[in-house]
C-alpha cells in the first residue's frame, strides 16, 4: 500500500483538483476515484484527505457545498472555483515538465 | 477579492466555530459510514465493518486539529482561548489579581503621568510653523557670566543694525511683555500686553483670522499705533463679535483694535495684547527688549551665529562706549524655553521609572509565589501534551492581561496625576496649560504596559514551566517543587527592591534636607503679614508723574491709618524677584564712563516707609520722605552689599552714586539699608540701589503697595481695594501676600522634593510589601520545620529570631546595594541642592535607619505567625 507521504510532495493537490475537475465529489468519492483509477495503487488516507480538503478551500482552490448523493444522504461536495482551475493547469504542466524530465533520466542513465 | 473570500473563510472558521466544527463531524461521520457500507459489502458482520472502519479512520480529535490548523487560525484561536483562561484565573483568585494590578496600576499611572508632562514640555513641536526655524537672538557679555535674566535684553539700535547688516532671517523682530493696566469695553484689568516690531507675526506665521495685519502707518515711530487682540480675550471681553474691528482699546494709550489672531497664539506668555511698537527707540544701552526670529530654510543654527558675531564685532569698534565686551548668542527658541526645566523633568522620569522597575520586581515575586501553588495544574496540562513553548505562552499570555489592566486602570490613575502634577508644577513651566493625555502618551502606556508584563512575567513563567512531571504529580509533593531555585529567585529580586527604594529614599533625603535649608534662609526681611497691592494708574497722560505719584501718596497716607495696619510703602518690584538691572558708579561721573566695566546693581523705586513695612532694616542714614521730589536733590538709598563691594572702608553717607537707570543723575546716598535675597533664597543677595518715587518717572503708573498687618493681611484687601475705587474707576489692582510671592519662588525646588517624596514613598512601601510577602512565603515553606523545631523544645523568642533575621538579612543586603547606588546616583542631585552635599551621612543614616524600622514590622507579622505554629498540625500535614 502507498501512502500519501510517498506520493511526490504536492502531488495530493494535483490528484485531487484533478479528480474533481469533471464534476464535484465528496471527500469519500474523491478517495475512492483515486484509488480506482491508480488501480489501487494510490491509497489516499482519510488523515490526509481532509486536511488537504480544508487546506485547497483556504487557498480559495476549491469550494464545498452541501448537497445530496445517489443514496439521498447529506454529503459534502467539493468543486473546482475558477482560480482552482488555473492552478490545475499550471500544476498539470509542471507535473508533465517533471515526470518527462524524470523518464528521461530514468532510461537514458 | 480572492482575498475578501479567503479572509470571509478565516473569519467563519475563527467566530463560527460551532458550526464548523458540526460540519466537519457531519463529513467525517459520512466518510465512515461509506467505509461501513463498503466493509459490510465485502461480507464482513456489521459489528465488524464498524470496528474496522473506525480503525482507518483514526483519532478523531487529532483528525480535527490537523483541520483546524490547516484553515490557519489556530494562533488566534489559542490567544482567544489563553486571555478567555487568563481571565478565568484572575478571577478565581480576586485578591492576587486586585493586588497585582494595583501595584502595576501605581507604576504605570506614576509613569504615564510624568511623561505627560515630559511629553508636552520637551518633546512635543511648538505649535507655530516650522517651530525648528524659531530662534532667540539674545545679548552676552563676553567679559563674564550674566548674573540676571534681564541682561539677555537687546537694545533697539542694536537690533536695528543686526535686522539691516545679516541676511540669515526670513523675519525679525523684538518685543516686550508685561502686565499692563488695560480698559477694553469699558473694564480696567490687567491684561497681558506685548509692544511688538513690524515682522513680529511673520516670525511666527501668524496673520489675524478676523481684520488685518497692522499697516506700515501703523508700525511707524510716533504714530498712534494699534492693537491685535488674542482670541481669548475677544471671546471675554467682546463676545467674539467681529464688529470689535476699529473699537478703542486703551492699553494704556488710545489704540485701535486692527485684528483678532488665532486660537492658540498667546506668545509671549499668555499675551492679551500686542500693540505695535511705536515708542522712541531709546539709546544703545536701553535694553529692555527681547529678540526672535525666523531662520531663512538654507541657513542653518551655525551659519546664523556666525553672522551675528561679526555684526556684534562690528558694532563693538563702532560704538565702543556702549558696546564693547557684547555679543550676541543664536539660539533655537525650544531651547531656550526648556533649558532649565529639561535636567529636571529628566530626572524625574528616571526616579518614577525606578518605581516602576520595584512595582515589576513586586509583581514578579508575587507571580513567583503563585507559581508554586500552580505547579500541579501545569504539571497536569504538560501531562495531557501541552508543549513547554504552549505553557509559556499560556502563562505570558496571562502576564499580558495583568498589565493591560494595569495599564488602562493607570491611564485612569495619569489622568488624574497629571492634573495634580499641573497644579503643583511651578507657574514658569513652559507649557503648562498644555499638558494632558494625547495619543502619543496613551502609545507610551501601551508601550511600557507590554514591557513590564515581559519584565514581571517572563521569569515566573520560565520557573513555572520548568516542571518534573513525576514529582509535581505526586500527591503533597507540590512544597517541594521548585522551592529552592524559586525561594532564590524571590531574595534576589526583593533585595534589588530594596535597593532602588533606597536609592530614591536617599534622593529625597537629600532634597528635603535643601529644602528645609531653603525655608531657613534668612531673607533680610520680613514677610508675614505683608499685603501686596499691585496698581497701575492710567492716567490720561502716560508718563506724567504727578496723577499716578498722588494717587498712591493718598493710598499711603489713607492706609496708615486704617486700625491694624502697622506701616505701608510701595515698591516697583516686591522682594522675590528682579525687575529693572543696571550698573552703577560711585564718585563723580568721568567724561567717557565705561559702563561695561561697573558693577552690576538691582535698581528700584520705593515710596517714603516702604523699608518699615518689609522689615528691612535701615542700618545707618534716613529713610525718604515726602519731600524727595523732582525740584529738590536728588537722594539714593544702598544696600549692605553695594557698600562693601564699592565703599568698605568709607561712609557711605554723603557719597554720590549713578546709575543707569532713566536718568543719569547722580544720587546723594541718605541711608544704608540690610540685604535682601532679591531672587529667592537660593540665590545671593546683590548689589541694590533704592531711588524714591517722586524723583523718577521708569515705571511711572505701576507700584506694588506693600502694607504690614497686625492681623491677617487678606482680611485688609476689601479695604483697600474700596478706597482705591473712590479714587478712581479705573485703576486694576490685584492683591496677594509677601508670602505667597516668596512660595512662588520656591515653587521649582518644592515640586522636585515633593515629586522625589512621593516616589520614594511609593518605592519604600512596594519594597516593603515584597519583603513580607517573601518571609510570609519562607514561614509556609519552613512550617513543618518550624513545627520540628518547636516540638523539640525551640522557644519562641527563637523562632522569632530566626525570621527576623532572615527579613534583617535580606533588607541588610539591599540596603548596603541600595546606599552604594545611592553614593553614586545622588550626585545627579548636585545642582538642586542647595547647602547640603550629595553624600550628606547624616541623609544616609536617616535612611538606613527609617528602612532597618520597616523592614523589622515587615517581617515581623510572619515570624509571629511562624512562633504561634502548632508543632502537630504542622507536622501532621506532611
């Protein structure tokens, strides 16, 4: 199991602005997208989840509301605001600069 | 607007923390239920999918922390929380936090208010424009040291050739300013009047805010002149009604009133009048006028004076016979107005500070104390996880508190001390009117409120966080905690009170003890009973002598013989101060007198008695009479002083002396009378010259009558001030005794020793109050050992001893500090005292011995409580 400390650091950000890019998610589904997208590789932990949460709504990244899921239950949704999504461009192109730069190293060495 | 939504988040999170936290519960709860649901689909048992989602999800607790802190406001948040515990802790102990804040209030206050003072009068910009640009021209002697303030007067020839030679002033001017008879819409008063120069107002960027500046028909010599009114007096005397433009103000001469000035503008002292200047320029040597002027923006204080040398070098080879030997000095005007007062305010604020540092060493030991008994519930927080940083920062926190209280009940205390120190300080205080509680001595309390809360706090709060968990938990054991190291701590920082009191103790001693001497001083007259009644009568004539003279001749004559009255005379200038200086000459006049190089001599008008009526005694010779008048000899009386400076060996009978007063006349010498102390009873007697008042004209319409009473000299004043109405309507007078004027001249000196005695009252107490609680605090510690001791036999009497001499101790540590310190220290007295030295042993002794007293009935209570312990409670307890 990969934990969130072994992601690269600020890689969560980008995971989870991506993640909820298409439509809002509540914290549970955003987890579990990852999850099963990575193909179980990436196991986000709640402990990191939330914080990472409230510290992306503070930047004024994302937003949260209340609202119903599938189930009818209450959960909370988080989006994308528009400076949320400039930022996932911009994080989106260091990470492509980063993990090229990376293969590159990794098979020319 | 990013910034309006992040900060809109913070603020929710910080005010609405209920309901955010709910919504964080409400998610986390969602979250764990979905992991439930999920577990329970992978076929585990409900009781098993709820324990294993739990176990992913954590401490809760923690989990909402990690939030918190990462919505940043965690360090509001714990400061809200700290002062909202603070405050809870101050009030569970009412009396610790009364006593802590009273202490700190007292210093605080003492502080404030002192620096109010400081504040107006050194440090705050004179209110005209470009204050800094203001300068005084004034007259020295290069030969010597002026002895009166008089001698810094300019003459208006001399000024006349200094304004048309320098190039270093934007504007120029000089004045004069005196209590004047004045009859304004009908009133006769004394009123403030300054004869100004032409450029006087733009010395100062002054123009009028009603009516218009004086004209150049207005400012020339031998016109009718006319007058600007100060705002104040518009106000009182004319209801501010603009139509006051054109009316008469006769003060004393018919003057047309041209405009109303600002509010605020009262140069030179609280002036209700300035006229123009339009009297004959009199001589070289007349100096009877003050110069100021405005520096041009590219010159500077050092350029100014060396201009002014050479003009003053100049005019010294032009006119040798008046000038030589004279210079001029540049000096910026806040100077010359603070110069004297500025050592002195210094001084104080150092003293009041020194309270201040005992009021923080007080309250430190007090913090100290509480401490100890706080051990246990700062052991169980640091057992719980607060970091040492977060204990520190609780108990600092509640330091911060203490003093902010302190410091708003302080401002409280300021408030009302500066009032008092305005109504204390002598009247000469420049700026008195001015002083109060601005914005700048509120950021002073603030200011020392945060230092002395670090001061006071953070040693107590470094103690109390040093805490052995195993041992403070530990039932009982809390007596022990930092006893040692704490207990040390105390000694050291009551001996440190113990000093500084001593230190101010010995300063106020010391100015006591001149101050006495002061008082003791024998003025060579006597000032009981004495009514001063100062008249001026305007008569339709200024300078004719004959109405004003007749007047008081009637006044005289009408008074001596009212029952009561033992004798009456009057005088240009009632003992206590200096009006008129001069030099003088003995012997016939040479053909070019060098008057630079006479003696100085106080000159003064007298009416026949006025001798009898102050006590001063005639030592040999008559006294004037009547009959010195214009048409007969011209007659002089001299004091002791000028005798044996100029005749020692001779009779001064007979002899013929001139001054340089109105006239040159030479004087025959009548009669020799006793010294006076002329400037008060710090400053020697000088040289005087009495001349009677029908032989002179200076000062023509006002005299001071000065009238012995058997009785109380105030009860005459009605009296008085009756029979001067039936001779005139106009005639302003005003009444005071001999001995209220003599208070005035000590008014500097009684302030500081009174402000010294206050403070070193303030200190002793605070000292003392931390000696008992420091051998109150050792009795608890020591009780079980006491009790031992007592019930192995000890008798009380050693008890006793033992406490005491511990008290005794500590006090004797201070007090050796505190009298080294003080050898040191009081020599910064030096210039206030007046025959007394800074290291006077009998001071010293008086101190020692005044601190050994206090400090035994400090440390008595406690050593009584230790012998009345009972051996078995005392043991029992352990």
């Amino acid at each position: 199991m990969s934990k969130p400390t072994d992601l690269v650091q600020g890689t969560l950000d980008l995971l989870i602005l991506k993640t909820i890019s298409l439509e809002p998610k509540h914290g549970w589904a955003i987890a579990k997208r990852i999850q099963q997208v990575s193909r179980e590789a990436l196991q986000i932990q709640q402990g990191s989840l939330y914080p990472a949460l409230h510290r992306l709504e503070q930047q004024g990244w994302i937003k949260a509301q209340w609202a119903e899921t599938e189930t009818g239950r209450q959960a909370k949704f988080y989006s994308l605001t528009r400076a949320g999504r400039n930022q996932l461009d911009e994080e989106l192109a260091s990470w492509n600069r980063l993990s090229k730069a990376i293969n590159l190293v990794v098979r020319e060495a | 607007m990013r910034l309006w939504k992040k900060l809109r988040l913070r603020l929710r999170t910080l005010f609405r923390r209920n309901s955010v936290d709910r919504e964080l519960d409400a998610e986390l709860q969602f979250h764990i239920e979905e992991q439930i649901a999920e577990n329970r689909a992978a076929g585990l048992s409900n009781e098993e999918a709820r324990y294993a989602a739990l176990r992913t999800v954590g401490g809760i607790t923690q989990f909402r922390e990690e939030c918190r802190d990462m919505r940043r406001v965690n360090y509001i948040d714990d400061l809200l929380r700290d002062l909202r515990y603070a405050g809870r802790n101050l009030r569970r102990s009412p009396g610790f936090a009364t006593l802590a804040v009273l202490i700190m209030a007292l210093g605080i206050g003492a502080n404030t208010a002192v620096f109010s003072v400081v504040n107006t009068v050194l440090l705050k910009p004179l209110s005209f424009r470009d204050p800094d640009r203001i300068v005084t021209l004034s007259d020295f002697l290069s030969t010597g040291q002026s002895p009166t303030a008089l001698s810094k007067q300019v003459s208006i020839p001399d000024f006349q050739d200094w304004h048309d030679q320098s190039s270093s002033f934007e504007a120029m001017a000089y004045y004069s300013s005196r209590e004047e008879a004045t009859i304004a819409n009908g009133a006769a008063e004394f009123a403030r009047r300054t004869p100004v120069s032409p450029e006087f107002f733009r010395v100062f960027g002054v123009e009028p805010i009603v009516g218009r500046p004086f004209t150049a028909e207005e400012m020339k010599r031998g016109s009718g002149g006319a007058a600007m009114i100060s705002y104040a007096f518009w106000q009182s005397h004319f209801g501010g009604d603009p139509r006051v433009l054109g009316q008469t103000i006769r003060a004393p001469g018919p003057r047309p009133i041209a405009g109303v000035l600002p509010p605020g503008f009262r140069f030179p002292s609280n002036t209700d009048v300035w006229v123009s200047a339009v009297g004959p320029p009199g001589s070289r040597g007349g100096q009877n006028w003050l110069a100021i002027s405005r520096l041009k923006a590219s010159v500077t204080l050092e350029q100014a004076q060396a201009e002014m040398s050479t003009i003053a070098r100049r005019l010294e080879q032009q006119y040798p016979e008046s000038n030589k030997g004279r210079s001029v000095a540049v000096t910026r005007m806040r100077d010359e107005m603070i110069g004297n007062v500025r050592f002195t305010l210094y001084l104080l604020l150092g003293a009041v500070s020194v309270v201040l540092l005992i009021a923080c060493a007080n309250t430190a030991t007090l913090l100290l104390g509480k401490a100890t008994a706080r051990t246990r519930e700062v052991a169980v927080r640091a057992a719980l996880g607060a970091s040492r940083h977060r204990i520190l920062k609780q108990l600092v926190t509640e330091s911060l508190l203490l003093a902010f209280i302190a410091g708003a009940s302080g401002l409280l205390l300021a408030y009302l001390g500066s009032k008092a120190l305005v109504a204390l300080a002598p009247a000469d205080l420049p700026r008195l009117a001015e002083i109060g509680v601005d914005r700048w001595v509120l950021a002073f309390t603030l200011g020392i409120s945060l230092i002395t809360s670090l001061l006071f706090g953070v040693v107590p709060a470094l103690y109390a966080s040093k805490v052995d968990l195993s041992d403070a938990l530990k039932q009982g054991a809390t007596r022990l905690v930092g006893g040692g190291g704490m207990m040390r701590m105390r000694g050291v920082l009551v001996v440190a009170e113990i000093a500084l009191a001593v230190v101010l103790l010995c300063s106020a001693g010391l100015l006591i003890k001149s101050f006495v001497a002061l008082q003791n001083v024998a003025l060579g007259f006597r000032p009981e009973n004495v009514l001063v009644m100062r008249a001026t009568v305007t008569a339709p004539h200024p300078f004719g002598l004959n109405p004003t003279r007749q007047f008081f001749k009637d006044m005289l004559s009408r008074a001596s013989s009212i029952p009561g009255v033992l004798a009456a005379g009057a005088t240009m200038t009632p003992p206590g101060n200096v009006d008129s200086t001069g030099a003088y000459m003995i012997g016939p006049l040479p053909a070019n007198p060098d008057w630079t190089r006479s003696p100085f001599v106080v000159t003064s008008i007298v009416a026949p008695g006025t001798f009898a009526a102050l006590g001063i005694p005639l030592k040999s010779g008559r006294d004037f009479t009547d009959n010195d008048v214009m048409d007969r000899p011209f007659v002089a009386i001299v004091n002791e002083a000028l005798v044996g400076k100029s005749m020692a060996n001779q009779d001064p009978i007979g002899q013929t002396i001139h001054c340089t007063f109105d006239s040159l006349n030479g004087m025959t010498i009548i009669g020799v009378v006793g010294d006076v102390h002329q400037r008060g009873p710090e400053r020697e007697s000088m040289p005087e010259c009495y001349m009677p008042y029908g032989q002179h004209a200076f000062n023509g319409p006002a005299l001071n009558m000065v009238v012995r009473t058997a009785g109380d000299p105030n009860a005459l004043a009605e009296t008085l001030r009756r029979l001067a109405r039936e001779r005139s309507s106009d005639v302003p007078m005003k009444f005071t005794t001999m001995e209220a004027i003599l208070s005035e001249n000590v008014a500097a000196p009684r302030f500081r020793t009174l402000l010294f005695t206050v403070f070193a009252g303030l200190a002793v107490s605070l000292a003392m109050a931390g000696v008992y609680g420091v051998m109150a605090y050792a009795v608890g510690q020591r009780s079980n050992e006491i009790g031992l001791r007592i019930a192995l036999g000890a008798r009380m009497g050693s008890v006793l001893r033992l406490i005491l001499g511990q008290g005794l101790a500590l006090t004797g540590v201070g007090l050796a500090l505190g009298l080294a310190a003080a050898v040191v220290g009081t020599r910064l007295l030096k210039s206030m005292l007046f025959r007394v030295q800074p290291n006077d042993p009998v001071v010293y002794l008086a101190v020692a011995i005044l601190l050994g007293i206090v400090a035994l009935v400090a440390s008595y209570l406690p050593a009584r409580r230790a012998s009345k312990i009972d051996p078995l409670t005392a043991i029992r307890q352990e």
